[in-house]
C-alpha cells in the first residue's frame, strides 16, 4: 500500500505502476520473446525441411504462430500485419492459423 510518499511492501508505487504490475509486465514480455523464438525456430525448420516432412513442419509453425498471435494479443497488440513481414510467415503457415 502507499501512502503519501510511502510504500509498503510490493505494492509500492513507481510512476503511477504498481510494483506487481511492473512484473507482470516483464512476465508478459518475457513470454512474447520466448514465444517469437520458437516462431523463428519453427520457420527456420521449416525453410531447411525436406518435402517428405513438409506437413509436420507446417503445423508445427502454424502451432507456435498461433500461440504467438494469443501472446501479442495478450500484450494488448491486436494486429499482427508487422510481426507477419518482420518474420516473414509464409501464406501456407496463416492460412492454417486462420489468418491467411
């Protein structure tokens, strides 16, 4: 709790933000950068995949796609057109996450 000029404990307030925010706020980028990792992970596998494992490879990036769309958005980032041509998410990955 703060109190004039006071704090107490994790609740303190820093700019207005309080201190458990502030954490939950790192825990969220935290989660959206792990979640971009295994975008890029999953999509460099699938540039360097054979044709005879192509199909696996494109649900796994169609999985960890969605999952960082859910993550965005969880972030408050509602459009994804940027992440999209930052990591160059192919047509054949969005159509499976329902985005292309």
């Amino acid at each position: 709790m703060a109190m004039a000029g006071r704090s107490i404990g994790r609740g303190a307030e820093v700019n207005g933000i309080l201190g458990i925010d502030l954490e939950i706020l790192g825990e969220q980028a935290s989660a959206l950068g792990r979640a971009g990792r295994r975008v890029e992970a999953t999509l460099a596998a699938l540039a360097a995949g054979d044709a005879s494992d192509h199909d696996r490879l494109i649900r796994a990036a169609a999985e960890a796609v969605w999952a960082y769309f859910i993550q965005r958005e969880v972030c408050g980032l509602r459009r994804h057109d940027e992440a999209i041509a930052v990591y160059g998410i192919p047509r054949e990955v969005l159509v499976r996450v329902g985005g292309g």
